[in-house]
C-alpha cells in the first residue's frame, strides 16, 4: 500500500511500551496520527483532538500494534556456515577434531575473507528477510569475521547496502576485536594495534561505524586489550558495548560500564556488583538466549540483579554461524521467558523499547508521540502472546517510516 502523509491508524489495541501506568502501555481503541514517516499524536479513539478528525483512517481490524521490532546484537553478515561443524559434533567429534577439520570461528572468517561484497551481501539478505517477516524494522550488524583492513572494512560495506536494499534501519557496530585471525596466533597485542585500531580509524572515516564492541574473555580478549580498542573508539567519540561475562568472569562488564557503555551483552557471569555499575553506567544489559541454548550454558544471567537495581534489559538473536544461527526474534522472546522467567512484558521491552536503548536510538522501540512511525501489526489479542508461541508468525503487516 502507498500510504498517504499525513492519515490515521486506527481500529487497533496498541501495546505502546511507553511510560503509562498500565501494562505494556496498552490502549484499547487507540488512534496512532502518523505524519511524513513520524507519530504526531496517539490515545484512545475518543480523545482524539479535533485537528485530526478529518485525515484518512486506515482500519487495523482491531489487531495488536506494537513498536517495530529491535534486533540490536547481530552478526549476520558472514561468509560460509557451520552446519558441518554442527554434524561433526553431534556425530561424536571433539573439539579438536573439529578445529583440525577446519571448523570453528576460524572456518567463518577464512569464507568471510574470501567472499566478495555482493556474496556477503546475498548471503545476509536472507537472514535479514527472515527477521524483517516477523516485524524487525531496525537490525544490528556486527563486524568481526573478516579481522584484517580490508575484510573488516567489507562487511561493514555489506552492512550498510543491506540498509539499502531493504526498507529497515541497519545500525553498523565494529567488532574488530572478536577473535585473533591466524596470522596473529599467540600476538594478541600487535592484532590489537596493527590490525584492529587501523581498522576502526579507516571504517570510522568512511562513515561505517555506528558502535564499537569487542569480545572480552579467556579464549577472546583481555579488559586491557579491550580498554585500548575503547580509547581509539573514545577518541573517535564513537559508543562502546562489550560481550563480557559470557563464559566466565573477566571484569569487562566494569570496564564497560567505566566507558558508559550503551550496552553490556550476555552477561551470564556478571554480579550484583557488575549490575549496579551497569545501573550507574546507564548500560543496558542484552540478553542472548540463542547462544546460551546453542553452546548449552547452565549459568543463568542475574535477571533478578538487573530489576532490582533497575538495568533495563533487551533480548536480541546474536545471528552467527556458531554459536547463535536463530534469526527468530519472537523465538528469542519465548527463550527469554522460558529459560530466564523474563515476563512476556519485559521480553517485548527487551525487543523494543531497552533495544532501541542499546544502540542509542531515541525515537525508536515506543509507540510515542515524535517517535519514527515504525510498527509491527499482529493478529493476536494480546501482547503476551507474541512472546508465548514457539515457531509461529502472526505478524500481519509491518509500518516502516510510516509506509506500509
Ligand atoms: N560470542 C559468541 O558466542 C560468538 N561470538 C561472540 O562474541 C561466537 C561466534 C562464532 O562462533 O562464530
Ligand atoms: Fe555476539
């Protein structure tokens, strides 16, 4: 449909997530006023003002309406995949085997770098379509399997064409610092300054970088490896995020939080402590459920630290190769209720409003007056079912920037 400039969305419950007294802001019979791409006015249909009384209405059929969804830790750019590595294991094979086969994050990185731009790009676009089907109108896009100039550099290229080609909002971040390619073995700190500050410097003056994370753990990097990559990335005046406290506890979530990090992800070993300084720090915390179900982890994230000190908490795919390939948003929605007794309502905060957070979007992830008319239709009653079904879309149309 070509929708006007200036009409009314009306006929719908809107799950609003904005700052009302009743649960996930809902609004029965709620009117959205949409105007050039952006909300000019939301309420229920018998406050409308009168100024609006006479725009077109275009009729939900009193479906649910929530914010467009908010994928904000992905790497689905990516060369390969590693659905043999997956079979080996299954079949018995060791670690070491696999890694002797060539599998492993290295096995993404070698078909990462060997991948043109336009394969990069062909290969995601299916992962994005995929998140798109189910109502994402802003993804993330990570870096971080090419770890040299030129490749790191590339997938941040195909990145942003995929913002291109596709009526969604692509956020770039520069993981440079993820993993120490081959050629660097045992030299972690000359990969640090030849290759991963060099990098982030020549991506940033091409206008590709949005953000700057870094993997900070045993078998990744130090907190004083990270902190380097943060100054240059401070230096840019660039925000920072951090994998931290993922597999064990390395102190990258303080470090992160020092830095004002805009979020700190999947902090399964973070503390109470780590949670405060994260309160303190404004950080949000994202929470990945698909890499903890994937690598099977049995230590929880502290959801209950997060609430009692008040870190708002987002729920995202983490789409890679390995330990996360799940381009479902409202799977992870489910996995966030199920595995870490999320609410349904803080799992549809965590996919909107606290994601739009991390990536430092303020007009995003609430439906809100001066926010970006970027909506999610669905065909369900309530809000808590979006979060309930596994394996279902009931997605029933998807406004972007006001068109649908
Ligand atoms: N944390 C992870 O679990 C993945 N990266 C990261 O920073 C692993 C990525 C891969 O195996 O390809
Ligand atoms: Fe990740």
């Amino acid at each position: 449909m070509n929708s006007p400039r200036s009409y009314l969305i009306c006929d719908a419950t809107l799950a609003t997530m904005a700052d009302r007294d009743v649960p996930y802001g809902l609004i029965r019979d709620g009117i959205v006023a949409v105007k050039d791409g952006s909300i000019q006015w939301v309420g229920p249909e018998d406050q409308l003002p009168e100024d609006y009384e006479n725009w077109g209405r275009v009729s939900m059929g009193g479906r649910l309406i929530t914010p467009g969804l908010v994928d904000c830790h992905t790497h689905i750019v990516f060369g390969g995949n590693r659905a043999l590595e997956f079979e080996m294991r299954l079949n018995g094979a060791s670690y070491e085997e696999v890694a002797r086969a060539g599998g492993g994050i290295v096995s993404t990185v070698s078909a990462t770098r060997e991948a043109s731009l336009e394969q990069l790009v062909q290969g995601a676009l299916p992962r994005l379509d995929a998140l798109i089907a189910e109502g994402a109108t802003v993804v993330e896009v990570k870096s971080g399997y090419g770890l040299g100039l030129t490749t790191e550099l590339n997938m941040l290229r195909a990145a942003r064409r995929l913002g291109e080609l596709r009526p969604v909002t692509v956020k770039t971040t520069f993981l440079g610092a993820h993993a120490t390619p081959g050629e660097y073995k045992g030299r972690d700190d000359d990969y640090i300054d030849q290759v991963c500050i060099p990098a982030l410097r020549a991506a940033f003056a091409e206008g590709l970088v949005d953000a700057v994370d870094g993997f900070c753990e045993n078998i990744a990097f130090s907190p004083a490896q990270i902190e380097r990559v943060f100054k240059a990335a401070q230096e840019l005046g660039l925000p920072v995020k951090l994998h931290a406290e993922q597999l064990s506890h390395q102190g990258g979530t303080a470090l992160a939080a020092r830095y004002g990090a805009l979020s700190v992800d999947h902090v399964e070993y973070a503390s109470e402590d780590d949670a405060r300084a994260m309160a303190a720090a404004g950080s949000v915390a994202v929470i990945l459920p698909g890499a903890f179900y994937t690598i099977r982890e049995t230590q929880m994230p502290p959801v209950d630290h997060f609430r009692t000190h008040g870190v708002p908490m987002a729920l995202a795919t983490d789409c890679n190769p390995g330990s996360s390939p799940l381009t479902s948003l409202l799977l992870t929605m489910n996995m966030g209720c199920t595995l870490f007794r999320m609410t349904p309502e803080e799992a549809l905060a965590g996919v909107t409003r606290n994601a739009a957070r991390a990536l430092g979007l303020a007009d995003r992830g609430q439906i809100a007056e001066g926010m970006r008319a970027d909506l999610a239709v669905w065909d369900v009653e309530t809000p808590g079912e979006l979060a309930y079904r596994i394996g279902f879309n009931p997605l029933y149309t998807r406004i972007y920037e006001g068109k649908q």
